[in-house]
C-alpha cells in the first residue's frame, strides 16, 4: 500500500497489520519468501533496488 507501509496477515487471525512503516512512495513490486526461513525476506521496489529482511520484514537493508 503506497504510502502507509508494509502490510501482513497471519493465517490464524486473518487481519492485515502493519509489519513496517516508512516506505515513503516507494512501492514493491515483487516479494520473495525464503521456504526454508520464512522470516526471510526479499523485494524488488521500483527504483530496482533489492532489499532483505531477515525478521519478517520489521528491518530492511539493500542487498548488494
């Protein structure tokens, strides 16, 4: 959602909560789950920049 975060949901509750804040108008175009560590994360935005998450996307960091 441009402008008011990142959005997740878990499977038990089913209610969107926001996971991080401070996107400013960047937005994701695509999002990447690790199956082997689901708490890891990655996007494209549309700048191409790639960003990781390690904590289910609480904190990013550009990944290079």
């Amino acid at each position: 959602m441009v402008g008011g975060g990142l959005l997740g949901v878990e499977e038990a509750n089913r209610e969107w909560d926001v996971v991080k804040r401070g996107w400013g108008e960047r937005y994701l175009l695509h999002l990447a789950v690790d199956p082997n560590a689901p708490q890891r994360l990655v996007v494209a935005d549309e700048q191409g920049q790639l960003l990781i998450s390690g904590n289910g996307g609480r904190d990013w960091s550009r990944l290079e």
